[in-house]
C-alpha cells in the first residue's frame, strides 16, 4: 500500500513537536507523526507520506521549511507550499486548500505513484483527502478528532455569539465541510467510543457509513516504566537522564519543600481544558496542600501578553488565582518543556514520588495524557465525559469524576493519595495494560485490516463530477494539443474533421484541449456545433477559468491560485470612467477573474493602452492585460493568462511543457505560444503574433497553412502525432532556449 495522510496547518515535525505551542499543536500532531512511522514499518506498506503546509517564517522553527523530512525508511514528512508562507492558524486556510490539493496532486504526478487510500486528519484536511481522492479514484479515510458542532456549543455556552465563530473560526464553512466528509468517507476512525457516539451524533450519517474505533498506540520507548531507574541493568538513554535533572532543578525553582509527591498536569491553555478547577481544587484544600504540590505545565510560552486571547486570560487567571490562594513554594507553573524528553520525565518524576496526574478537562475526546502517564506507572484523575472512559475500562489505571463538582475532584486526587494500595493497583496495571491494549503495532494491524477492506470496493468519491475519470486519463497522456478556437480552431471544416480523426485515433496517448477568450458556456456550445464532443481541457475566459472534459468540471486549485491580489473593485474604480472604454455586457463577459472592456475603434490603441495602464498603476491594481483583435481589453487577475494556466496544467498533471503543442492567431494567445511550448501560428494570424517571428524561430513555428490546416502542418513540424506514433519530439527543437 501507498498511504497519503495529511495534517494541513505546517506546524509538524518528525522530532522536538512543539506540543501545546498554540491550538493548532495539540495531541493531533503527535497521533499523525507516530502512526506514519508505525504504518512504515509493516510489511504491507511500501510508502507513507504526511503532507503538510510550507513554512518560510522567521517566527518558527526553519525545520518547518524543509521540503521533504525523512521519517523512516518508508515514511516522509512531505511540506508543500499552500496560502504563502507565513504560519496561519488553520481557519485562516480555508481559502487557499484547493491550492493544497493541486500542490498534493503535482507532487504525486511527479512521484509516478498512485496512492492507494488518501487519510485527512481534521476538516480542513479532510476537504483535502476527498478532493485528491476523487482525482485519482481511491478510497477517502477521514479521522475529524475534533469536530465543529460540538465546538459551537461550547463557544454558545461560553458567550459568543454564532456571528463571532464565524468572523473568528469559520465554524458554519467547518461544519458543512465535515457533513461532506461523511457523505464521501469510505472509512471514518475514531480513537474512542464515545467519539464515536457522541461527537459524530448531531451530523447525518448514512446507515452504512463505516464506523471504527482504533485507539492510538504509545511510544513505549519513550513513556517506560518509572521504576526502569532501579533496575541495575537499566540503560536509560543520556537524553532522559539530562531531562529528568532538568525538570527536577525547574520544579525545584518552584516548589518549597521537594519530597512531596507531586500533583501534576500538562495541557494546552484553552479555556475547555478547566485549569482553573484544579487550582481551585488545591488552593481550598489544605490537606491537599499538605500532602503534595501541584505542578501545571501550560502549553510554551515566552509573553504571556503576546498570546492569543483565549490563552492570555487562562494564563492570567492561573496567576491570579496562584496569588489569591497564596500557592508560592508549592505551585509550579513552568515557561516551557519538550514533549520530546521532558514530559516523559514528568511523569516519572510524579510516579516516583507516588503523585497523581490529573487532567480536569471538561470534555477530553481521546485523553493521550492519561495514556501516557499510565504507561510510565502514574495514575489518574480524569473527567468522566470522553475518552477516558474507555482508557478506564481497558487499563484501570485511573478514576474518573465530575470535574466540574469540586469535591468530587478533590477527593479522587487525595484517594490516590493516602490509599497505598490503591495507588499501586492502578499504577501496575497501567504499567501492564497499555501495552496490551495502546500499542501502535495493535493499531496499524487493525488500521491495515480495515484498509484491506475498503479497497476492494468503489471508492465513494470516484463519481463525484467524474473528476476521477479524467485524472486518470490525463495521468496517462503524454503530450497534448491545446488550440484557440476562433479563426484558429475553426474557419476550414474539411481540414478540421481530418485534426479531429487523428486526435481520436492517438487518443490514449494524446490528448486535446482549448484555450479561449470565450467563456466556458459560449465555448462549449460552439464545440458542439463543431462537432466536437470529446474535449480534456478548457482553458476559458482568456485563461481566468480551466475546466475539465465534457462534463466541464471546474479545476478549483487554479481558482484558489488566481484570488492572490485580485482586487476587482480597484479595476472598476480605474477603468469605467475612461470615454473610450466600454465595459462589455452579459455574464458571459465579466467574470470572476475578468473584466473586459471594448475599446473604441476611433482611438488608437498606442495611445489608449498606455493610459489605461497608468490608470491601473494609480489604483493600486494588480492585473494582466490582454489586448487582441484590435478591440478587446481584457483585465485578468494577475496571476491569470492562457500561458499561465498551460504551465499550472503542466505541472499539475506533469506533462512536459515542450509536449504540450499551442495553436493560435491572435494576441491574446500570445504569451502560451511563447512558453516552453511547441507554438503553432496558423497562416491567418493577426499582425500582433508578427514579432514572434524574431524570437525563438525554432519554437514558435509560423504555418503557411490557415485554420486547422495550419495546426496540422506545425503538428507534422513537431514530429507530433506522425507515422503512426503518438508521440516524438525533435530534441534540437526541444533543446532551444526560453525567451
């Protein structure tokens, strides 16, 4: 099997995670980096690959630019440019995931490599998943881990309103995402029961969606026993030494008198994870107090008042209520650690010293923490509402309460506390059990088996706009036609029923595609009457829009691409005004990423353009011109042209560009004639394409032929599609150089 998972957000490395450094690295960057190494080491795996965003920021680490991180002899770590470069917290990418895809479907392209299942982990990369699925016609796994219905009620109950989730979390845009996850998975994994039952209940599930709970394994390398110290053959690495005198002096820098056991906690500073309820809990507790000290470790921070809001004020109140309990010398609140070395020996530390971990969240889907510490020989207090539930049944190694019931909190730590037996009970079988029951092997056997099974049936996304199909297809070409259609296409019949018959007869091979200043309505009906039915690519709308096959199904990824600095406002504000523009009528013409305009055939366009450029400059718009028939302005987004979208087709589908044949007359088909491509100029060509004659001679060929007769004899001239064979290219002409 070939895995492709994804984690978009970009803040993901195979070693030192920065756990808890915001919301976006929560136990979920753990999960993937784990599950990726795990999968790569069994047998029926040839290939991992963990795709996440690009980062070239200097607010973190430049590990998070490297392009391709090893995670093991079958497992990468694969960063692919998405939205810029800049770290953003995952809501602010919605916008730019279809960029993602086609950075994801590029990249595979190049890898000659098919995957056999896509496994999106969160809605935003779930979005992902199903859409490079469905190009490559292979099952969708989708894994939410924390979903956006149950969020909003949250967010509700603590005093937003539904417009504030929205403004901050898109949270309306998140959860019909999810809806569509459902409607295409294949498979949905859950780490817990109750995720299972509880979070998923208020979506719509199709009776025979597939359900299954796999609980993440433990890296029981790094999470071992705590008494491994005592053993007089232990090898304990360096590493862990150096982190547990580490963590014992930053305690020390805290805590008054040391031997105490240890009360300890690690979680991110989010409200949901009720910290304040474990300090409460302690500072009205004197038994408490005199029994053990507590030791918080909140998430890395560095300013307290350059977090974001929500982590600001948790830190805050977890000050302020140290002060108003007066808990110096006994509680620990820690800048930073390392998920890596640190938290391991915390919780050995802790275990030691015959303490008690506690997570008081309010909900906790999975409750990793619990997992952790109960493997290292440390037992639990944890809320009763999710995952633990399930940790509890499988281990006993732990208790749960109501968290939001003080007493209940309280007494379940001093439990832990002054009942010896108890303690050893649940610290023995947490020893024991997780390695039975938590174990990655355990999980990637079962994970495999249901793969196993969801691969032998259609993939659910496959007939999502026939998207799939066609990937297929253009997977397998190896070079292309792509003509404009007016007065280059059309205008000779007989010479066109003979390019139609040999595109058809080397169609496997060869594909076929337009570009056009037409929109995608106008040019697709003026095929039909053509008789053309049979189409790859549509390049419309002077290269502002491309499509796909008959079907016409909208390449989103270009879209995402073309919204960078499009602002149609300022275009409007330049133009309209101008006596000799007119802005042309009908949906056909103004587009989402066009504006045309006709110019008045009374001016001359030597003196117009110049003005209208000026114009543009003025308002601050970023744009492309394109002038052609001697009338016609169009002003595209920037990042828009017929040239442009020919060189995104080429590398999304990895068709070389010197084997992608562009036929045309005019001048707004000039800049994909002067690309890397095999340029055709027909006989009829405008006196605008006249200069191209003086540049790259070898590579733009002028035909003596007009119409399709004239795409013919440059096809014959490129050694395409000639003596029978599909494909040769002269590589003299392939070797000349780029204008």
């Amino acid at each position: 099997m070939y895995i492709q998972m994804i984690s978009v957000h970009g803040l993901v490395r195979g070693k030192q995670i920065e756990m808890g450094r915001d919301a976006d690295t929560g136990g979920q960057v753990r999960y993937v980096i784990e599950l990726a190494k795990a999968l790569s080491e069994c047998d029926q795996v040839e290939q991992v690959d963990l795709f996440t965003r690009r980062l070239r920021d200097k607010r973190v680490s430049a590990d998070y630019a490297r392009q391709i991180e090893p995670l093991g002899p079958k497992a990468r770590l694969v960063r692919l440019s998405c939205g810029g470069g800049r770290y953003v917290r995952k809501e602010r990418l919605w916008p730019y995931l279809d960029e993602f895809v086609d950075a994801i479907v590029a990249f595979t392209r190049r890898e000659k490599r098919i995957p056999t299942v896509v496994h999106g982990h969160y809605a935003d990369a779930g979005y992902v998943a199903s859409e490079v699925a469905g190009v490559f016609d292979v099952p969708f796994v989708f894994t939410g881990h924390s979903l956006g219905k149950p969020k909003l009620e949250y967010l509700l109950k603590e005093g937003w309103s539904h417009d504030e989730a929205n403004r901050e979390l898109a949270i309306d845009h998140r959860i019909a995402t999810e809806q569509s996850c459902l409607a295409l998975a294949d498979l949905v994994i859950t780490s817990t029961r109750h995720e299972r039952d509880n979070q998923y209940r208020e979506y719509y599930r199709d009776e025979n969606l597939r359900f299954e709970v796999i609980p993440p394994g433990t890296d029981l390398e790094r999470f071992f026993a705590y008494y491994e110290y005592e053993m007089p053959n232990s090898d304990v690495a360096e590493e862990f030494k150096q982190a547990r005198v580490r963590m014992q002096h930053d305690l020390g820098r805290f805590h008054f008198v040391q031997e105490k056991p240890l009360i300890l906690s690690l979680c991110r500073p989010d409200r949901r994870k009720n910290i304040g309820a474990l300090i409460d809990a302690y500072g009205q507790s004197k038994e408490l107090q005199a029994l053990a000290n507590l030791a918080i470790f909140a998430g890395i921070r560095t300013d307290i008042e350059k977090m974001a809001d929500n982590e600001r004020q948790v830190l805050t109140d977890m000050l302020l209520a140290m002060d108003r309990y007066d808990l110096y010398g006994k509680l620990a609140i820690p800048k930073t650690h390392s998920s890596e070395t640190d938290v391991p020996e915390l919780y050995r530390i802790a275990a030691e010293k015959r303490g008690v971990f506690v997570n008081s969240a309010f909900i906790e889907l999975f409750g990793l923490t619990a997992i952790e510490a109960s493997a290292t020989g440390l037992p639990f207090v944890a809320t009763h509402d999710g995952g633990p539930q399930d940790i509890v049944e499988n281990c006993d190694s732990g208790l749960l309460v109501d968290v939001t019931d003080r007493r209940q909190l309280t007494g379940g730590i001093l439990k832990l506390l002054t009942d010896n037996k108890l303690w050893e009970e649940k610290s023995v079988n947490g020893i024991n059990r997780v390695r039975e029951c938590y174990s990655w092997r355990s999980h990637c056997r079962r994970y495999l088996e249901c793969l196993e099974d969801v691969i032998r049936k259609p993939a659910k996304v496959a007939p999502r706009g026939g998207i799939g199909g066609f990937a297929r297809r253009l997977a397998q070409l190896e070079g292309m036609l792509i003509s404009d259609i007016d007065n280059t296409l059309l205008g000779d019949d007989e010479a066109l029923a003979r390019l139609v018959a040999l595109l058809e007869e080397h169609g496997e091979r060869f594909g076929f595609g337009v570009a056009t200043g037409r929109s995608i309505d106008l040019a697709m009906e003026v095929l039909r009457e053509a008789g053309i039915e049979q189409i790859d690519v549509v390049v419309a709308s002077v290269g502002a829009e491309v499509y796909y096959g008959p079907e016409c199904i909208p390449d989103k990824g270009w879209a995402s691409h073309l919204r960078a600095k499009w602002r149609p406002d300022r275009v409007h504000q330049a133009l309209d005004s101008l006596p000799f523009l007119c802005l042309q009528t009908g949906d056909h013409a103004q587009r989402e990423f066009k504006i045309s305009y006709n110019l008045d055939e009374a001016v001359d366009p030597a003196e117009a353009l110049p003005i209208i450029h000026d114009a543009l400059t003025k308002a601050k718009a970023a744009y492309n011109l394109v002038f052609s028939h001697g009338t016609f302005v169009d002003i595209l987004a920037p990042r828009a042209s017929k040239g442009k979208a020919i060189r995104h087709l080429s590398d999304k589908w990895n068709i070389p560009l010197k084997r992608i044949a562009t036929a045309g007359d005019s001048g707004n088909d000039r800049d994909m004639l002067m690309g890397r491509t095999a340029g055709i100029v027909v006989a009829n060509h405008s006196t605008e394409l006249d200069s191209l004659q003086n540049t790259r001679a070898n590579l733009v060929y002028f035909a003596r032929s007009a119409h399709a007769a004239g795409i013919l004899e440059g096809l014959r001239h490129y050694g395409f599609l000639t003596d029978g064979a599909a494909f040769a290219v002269k590589e003299e002409e392939a070797a000349v150089g780029v204008s």
